[in-house]
C-alpha cells in the first residue's frame, strides 16, 4: 500500500509569504519563503512520517493551510533536532527537566530546557526518511529498552535512555523533581545510579506539596532554584546575574501573558477559529520553552495571536471543524486524545490544564528574583491540594465553555493515576459536566481502543 | 412483502463475533450471527447478508444501515457508524424501556452503562486494555478445562466452593488455573472462583458510573448462567436478560438509531 504524503498547496503561498519571519534565539532569521521552501520540499523528505495522510493524523488531506501560524509550528516541530543539533555544535548548553515547570531560571543562565517529551523529540529527529510506523517503531524501542534498563515501567523514560546510551548530547539533568509526576523522579533515581555517570545530575528540590503558604518553603525552593543556576553556570562557565534572571523572567511572563491572552481570545470565539491540534499548539508556545528556542515561540505567538484576533472578529471557523462541536477539556499530565478524529466524531477540544497551570502564573517583576520565582512555583494551580486543582479547573472548564471532561493518565503515571478520580468527582459534582477518565498508554499508534471510549463519550455528549 | 416498507439494519462487528438485526417497521424482522474472521469488512457483510437471506431482502432494500463494534471503523456498506456503547444502550431500551444500568460484556472488552429512559448513555465505563474478565478469557478458560464455552457457566454452577484467583491477567490466570489443576482444586471450583473474579472486576466498574435498576446483561458473556449469577451476588441485584441472543443487542441498538437516523435525514417518515 502505498503512502500518500500530504503537500501544502500553492494556493495558500502568496499569504504566506506575507507573513512575518521567525527570529531566534541566537539572533538569526528565517524568512517565510524559506519556511515554506522547507515545508514543500526538504521536510517531506526528512520527515515523510510527519506529512502521511492517515487515520491516525486524520486521513486529512490537509492541514489549517491558511492559519500561517499553524504552518510555522510545524516548521518548528520538523527542524527541533536539527535546531538543537546545530545549539550543541555551537556550544549551546543543555538540560534535561520536568514537564510541567517553567523555564525562566534556564533561559537566565542561557541553557536549553528540554522536557521528556522534547527529549524524545530531538532523538526522533536523528533518523531522517522514516514513514509514521517507523518513527513510532523507533521511540517504542527506547521506551522498550528503558523498561528493562530501569526495570520498572513508567511513562516518560526516553530522556533517562538517550543520556545513557550517549544519543544526545544533554550536558545536565536538573529536574524540579517531585512536582506533578512520579516518573521523572524514578528516571533522576536510575540516573544516579546508571553506568554513565558524565552528565552532571542535579535535583531542584521542590517542596512536597501543598506548601505555598509557608514562607520557609518558598525560602527552601528560592535557595534550590540559586543552586540550580549556578550548577548551570557550572557547565556553561558563565556567571548568571540576578538581573539576567529578572530580565527571563520579564520574557517569559510576555510568552505567559501571551499564552494566556491567546486562549482566552480562542474560547471567546462563537465558533471555534481553530481545531484542536491547532489551538494546542498555539497556546502551547506561551512557556516558550515548546521549540526549544524562546524568541522563536515568542515571535510565531505574537503573529499567533494577531490571527485568531482576525478569526474571532470574523467568525471563521477552524480547519475541519464540524458546526456545534461538543468542547472537550482534557486533564492530566503529558496526554491528549486525537484531535482529527475527535473532531471527525463531533467533538473539539478546547482545553487541557496540563502546561495551561504554569502558563497562567506569573512570576513577581519586582524583587527577589529567585523568590519571586520559587513563590509562584509552589503556587502552580496543577500542583496543589486536590480540592484547590479541582476547583481552579472548574474555573477554567467555565471560561472554555466545555461540554465535558476526559481525565487521561498514562500507563505507569502513577500520580496522576491517583489524583484522576477525586478531582473528576469534584467536577461532577460541582458542575454536573459529564466526565470520563481513560488510561492511555504513552506514545502508540494503535489507539483504537482509546478512540473508541473517546467516541463513545462524544456521542454521550 | 411491499416495496414501500421500511428496512432498516444494524451490523455489529466485534473482536470474536459479527452481527446483523433488520428492523421492519420498528420491529425485529431478520438477523444474522457468525464468527468474525481477521476481515472485518467481509464479517460485517457476511452478518448481513446471512440477516438479508433470512428476511428475504437484498441490500438495497435497506433504508439505512448503521455499523457499530470495532469493524465500524471499516464498514463501507453502513451509512453511518456508532460506537457499541450507544448502541447497547439503544437496544437495551428498545427490549425493556425500564432498563437503566447495562452489563455488556462482550469478546475483548466489558462495560458498565448507565442509561436514561430514552435509552440515552448518561455514564459509562469499561475494563482496561487488558482482556481479562471479557469472553475471550472464558474461551481460554474453557480451553483449559477441555470443556464447551457454553457449558462453563452450568459447571461453576455446580461448585462446593469458590477458589480465589490471584490474577486477572487472561495469560497469567491460564497458568495459575493449570497450577491449581495439579495442587488438586476441583475444576468447578476453580470455574467458579475465575467466574466471581471477573464478577468483582464488573463490580468495580459499577462503582464509578453507579447501579440503578433494572440492570440488564447483554454480550455473548450473557449467555453463561453462572456469570449472571456471580454479577447478581457481587452487585447485590437481580439481571434482567434479553429475550434473544444477548450478543445481538449492539446490532438491535444499531438497527433502531438506522431507523432514527433516516428519519431525522428525511429518508423516511414514520
């Protein structure tokens, strides 16, 4: 059977190409025209996986053409690796962190963060020519050999594979460890213990839980976050101001302030003016941290959010948007259901609280720095008592005028596992919104069985 | 018969069984029930055309015709596709208007349904990846004992005790039945303990979505009597069961949104 590659049409070039640049983190510039010269040419070649037309992405044969945006996400999303290849070519330092967490005191002390999920993005960008199946084949056998090589089962442990096998060149693994998920904290644990012990390792101790309110904490998590910069300018051998850290903060709340802005532009719309794969990966560059190049994300966001300004003021409705979708807001960490054929099932997804959290905190411009920073880390809303996630989510279900909830935890995600059914039950109870929790194994294909709980609670709907 | 009757058709391809139910005028006309084979598109249509033999009908005389089950995915001959949760749900209340809670416990997969008195899912949940106490489970169970999948329930009927079963895992539980064999355990005993077993597994899905009566079985499980009696002792409740073939209650449900969905389409009126 043979593969059919999807190809951006000529039609749409001439608006493209009047679309703004994207600028970098190391000042340099790609125009439009050779973004879509990448987009038509080169990527289809490197990455055919990513431009197949079937049922997992779809079977569209098209993607939001006209949505520039959307076009310069997926630029990015194709040319990570190289991105971070060429980072570390030119001596860019690189660390390996927790999903979940913002990335100000890194971009202070001019290291690239990398989440698990990125990780395994940079490793799948490696190998160039792979269809869908082969791309997926290859993360299966990381995450395959990871199990044995860990010897327990978790969601996320590529990051902890690639360091060890030496695949990437990740110069530190500086984790906030113990916030929101478990499996980081295992992968940090087998780390200390690996074979390979040349990548420095170094914990950002977050506070257990709930301990926002107690200053000591605050003061403990401001002490880590110092320590954290200074094992980082241990490897960059830089030195790392407080006004450095002030100023990334300053960047990164514009991204957050963004991120923010742009979502709630989006569920203002009468009609959704993306889909849903669309409006993640928009909001998504709010943390600035998604492309692993902060000014990248902060310039396709700001022409982002000019856009679907556009699209709300004129009532255009998203790519394969169907009229009336039911709106899904989707909870849990590192997890999401297949946008295309939620969409084809009637359903859109307008939310998910997973990166939303920290994306909607801003950190104090004033001050401390590393206080400022510690003291609205231990105030994420994803990262508090069950009550006070729960009813911060009813709050964002009520802004995305969602007509249900599906609780998603991965296989192995033992946290998130466990917090699913008493934050659901609050939901229900508090709002009377349909709810369903579904377990999803991390990183497959073969989602039928997945598909077919998400159908069947859309056709609830 | 006249041409100008209305026939409409439900095709339920599952993971171990395809099957079809033809509705004339609202009631069940034909229906058709065979093994499902590795194609899904030929199993639905051989379902069918067994349904439109026994009708007398021809393909075209369908009005309209919904797919449900996991071949619905690929089932070119339907107008539309729906999941068997909704379905199930359909045909429940298309047999017994009073159901409100449905166990379906079906080839790979078991469901708790909660439904309104339209036959409308208002809660659902269903067993994990894992096709522990599903039909598959006893079809290897019944490999084990050498025994006929349809005689499994009648012998944990007829136990003396009830051996606990530390695995649910279909592929773990065939050893730990083959080590209870050689420790001596009476085989329907050991049935009867994999039968309450996958009964509690139910129960646990209950306690998300909730019990309200009547509680109907439907699924080619339903067929076992000594699974309704050990669902009936772990949920504390009495099962109705459908007045024919339980596994044709995904393809009744399909065939009655058929008629729905023509009617809302304008392809007939009632």
């Amino acid at each position: 059977m043979g593969t059919q590659l999807f190809r951006y049409s000529e039609d749409n070039k001439e608006k493209f190409l009047e679309s703004d640049n994207i600028t970098f983190n190391d000042g340099s510039v790609v125009t439009p025209e050779e973004i879509w010269h990448y987009l038509t040419v080169e990527g289809p070649e490197k990455y055919p996986g990513s431009f197949e037309v079937n049922l997992y992405q779809g079977n569209r044969a098209s993607r939001d053409e006209t949505l520039p945006t959307s076009l310069k996400t997926h630029y990015l999303g194709l040319t990570f690796s190289d991105r971070m290849e060429k980072a570390k070519d030119r001596g860019k330092s690189i660390a390996f962190i927790q999903g979940g967490q913002a990335v100000d005191p890194y971009t202070a002390a001019d290291t690239i963060a990398l989440r698990p999920g990125l990780v395994n993005q940079w490793y799948g960008g490696l190998e160039h020519g792979n269809d869908i199946n082969k791309a997926n084949l290859r993360r299966r056998k990381s995450k395959e050999k990871a199990f044995h090589d860990m010897s327990f089962e978790a969601c996320q442990t590529g990051g902890y594979e690639h360091v060890q096998e030496g695949d990437l060149r990740i110069d530190v693994i500086a984790p906030y460890t113990v916030l929101r998920c478990s499996d980081v904290s295992y992968g940090v644990e087998a780390h200390r213990h690996g074979p390979k012990k040349d990548v420095k390792l170094f914990n950002v101790d977050y506070p257990l839980r709930y301990q926002a309110d107690k200053p000591w904490a605050i003061e403990y998590f401001a002490q880590n976050l110092r320590r954290l910069v200074g094992t980082l300018d241990e490897v960059t051998g830089r030195v790392t101001t407080e006004e450095d850290v002030t100023k990334a903060i300053q960047l990164h709340n514009e991204g957050r302030r963004l991120g923010t802005e742009l979502a709630e532009l989006w569920w203002s719309a009468d009609v959704p003016p993306t889909n849903s794969a669309d409006r993640a990966s928009l909001v998504a560059l709010g943390n600035l941290e998604v492309h692993g190049d902060v000014q990248a994300s902060l310039s396709v966001l700001k022409e982002a959010k000019k856009f679907i300004a556009e699209r709300v003021r004129n009532g255009v409705k998203g790519h394969a948007v169907i009229d009336n979708p039911k709106r899904i807001f989707i909870l849990g960490s590192c997890v999401g259901i297949n946008g295309s054929r939620s969409e084809d099932a009637g359903a859109i997804v307008v939310g998910r609280d997973d990166q939303w959290s920290h994306c909607t905190s801003l950190v104090e411009e004033e001050g401390d720095p590393y206080y400022n920073l510690a003291k609205t880390t231990l105030e994420y809303p994803y990262e508090q008592s069950i009550e006070k996630r729960a009813h911060w989510t009813i709050e964002q279900i009520r802004k995305s005028r969602a007509d249900g909830v599906i609780f998603i935890h991965n296989w192995g995600c033992n946290t998130q596992a466990a917090v699913a059914r008493p934050i659901v039950d609050i939901i229900k109870r508090e709002t009377g919104i349909p709810t369903y929790i579904h377990e999803l194994e991390l990183g497959g294909l073969q989602h039928e069985q997945e598909q077919n709980r998400v159908n069947a609670f859309i056709e609830m709907l | 018969m006249s041409l100008s009757e209305n026939f409409f058709a439900g095709v339920d391809v599952g993971s171990l069984a395809a099957k079809a139910v033809i509705l004339k005028d609202g009631e069940i006309f034909a229906t058709g029930l065979l093994k499902s084979g590795v194609n899904s598109v030929e199993s639905g249509l051989s379902a069918l055309n067994l349904a439109l033999d026994a009708a007398g009908l021809k393909k075209e005389d369908l009005t309209y015709i919904v797919g449900t089950g996991y071949g619905r995915v690929s089932a070119p001959y339907a107008n539309k596709a729906v999941t068997e949760i909704t379905c199930h749900a359909k045909g429940a209340n298309y047999l017994h208007p009073t159901v409100r809670t449905i166990i379906d416990m079906g080839g790979q997969d078991c469901k708790a349904i909660r439904i309104d008195e339209n036959g409308a899912v208002v809660d659902f949940a269903m067993n994990d990846k894992c096709a522990a106490g599903t039909g598959r489970f006893l079809e290897v169970m019944a490999e084990v004992f050498k025994v006929k999948l349809e005689d499994l329930g009648a012998i944990a009927l007829s136990a003396t005790d009830t051996v606990p079963m530390s695995s649910t895992c279909t592929v773990f539980a065939e050893s730990e039945t083959i080590s209870l064999i050689a420790r001596g355990e009476k085989p329907e005993n050991i049935l009867n303990g994999i039968h309450h077993s996958i009964a509690n597994r139910i129960a646990g899905l209950f306690s998300r979505v909730g019990i309200t009566s009547d509680v109907f079985f439907s699924g080619g499980v339903a067929k076992n009597s000594g699974m309704k009696s050990a669902i009936e002792q772990a949920l504390k409740v009495t099962i109705v069961r459908p007045e024919i073939d339980p596994q044709l209650i995904g393809a009744l449900g399909a065939a009655v949104l058929a008629r729905s969905f023509a009617k809302k389409e304008g392809l007939w009126a009632a």
